[in-house]
C-alpha cells in the first residue's frame, strides 16, 4: 500500500515531509546510536497526547507534527530519540519501556528527553466550579457538576446544603 506523501509547511516556509522525516531520523540514529533505522517514520496528525509513539508490531515510528509546528526542529529531534531508544531495545531483546533500566540509561547516553514539552494550543480550559455550603455548620463543597440540593445533605453534621455561587 502506497501512504500519500504529507506535506507540512511552517510560517517561515521550510516544508517538512515524511520523506525528510525519514532521513532525520535514520541520521539521528546513524549518528547517536551507531545502528541503522530500517523501517518507517512519518507525521500522524491524529497524535494528540504525545509527541511521538514507536509502534510494537510494526516498528514504525509516528511524530505529532503540532510538536515542530509549536516547537520546532529541536523539540523533535528530542522526540525521535525518545522513540528511538525504545525501538534499538525492543528489537535487540531488552528493557524497552520507560520504567526499564535499560531504557533509562540509554536515554541518558543519548541525551533523549523523558516527556516533550507541552504543546500550547492543547491547554485544558478550567471547568466552572459550583460552591455548595451547609446551612448549619458552613462546611463548603467543591463541585465540578451541579448536585441535587434535595437529595443530598452535609457530610459533616447531615445539615441541609445549598448552592453558594
């Protein structure tokens, strides 16, 4: 099966593809781990809460372009070793996961970052709080969904609550 060539272009105008993200990390690999990358590394739009992620079964390699979009080229050159560490050590037999002592003395060798830095656009908005207070002891619960005044009652001397805000 033939993958459509990606194309991402960033305000400055250099386009990064997956054919140039596929040279990187085969060079990053080359260079840093002194062994070969032979198998697949391409962009994954649908990455949402990583950087990157090094595929078990296939062996292949997904970057969350959002990552060289916010961040640029260091960010991910970080990101490639982070996956290229589990790759290397998946494939020779050893401690792959991020708990295994393998794997976190080759990140150390390497210079591979634990976690990416946080993407900007992807900051959770803060959720309405609803104050409720008892009308006997002023005992004040935090809420994130409102609460049904009538059926529930103070956990602290059984008084009737109310909402405050």
């Amino acid at each position: 099966m033939q993958r459509k060539r990606k194309v991402l272009q960033i305000d400055g105008g250099i386009t990064v593809d997956d054919k140039k993200l596929q040279q990187l990390v085969e060079d990053i690999s080359i260079n840093d781990f002194k062994k070969p990358f032979i198998h697949k590394a391409f962009f994954n739009k649908r990455l949402r809460t990583t950087g990157g992620r090094y595929n078990l079964s296939t062996h292949n390699i997904d970057i969350n372009p959002k990552y060289y979009q916010e961040h640029g080229i260091n960010e991910v050159v970080g990101i490639i070793k982070h996956e290229l560490c589990h790759y290397h050590l998946h494939l020779e037999g050893k401690g792959y996961k991020h708990g295994d002592y393998d794997f976190k003395e080759l990140m150390k060798k390497v210079g591979a970052p634990r976690f990416c830095s946080p993407l900007l656009t992807e900051r959770k908005v803060n959720t309405k709080v609803f104050v409720y207070g008892c009308k006997q002891c002023n005992q004040r619960y935090n809420r994130k969904k409102r609460v049904d005044t009538k059926r529930y009652f103070c956990g602290k001397c059984k008084g009737e609550i109310y909402l405050m805000n």
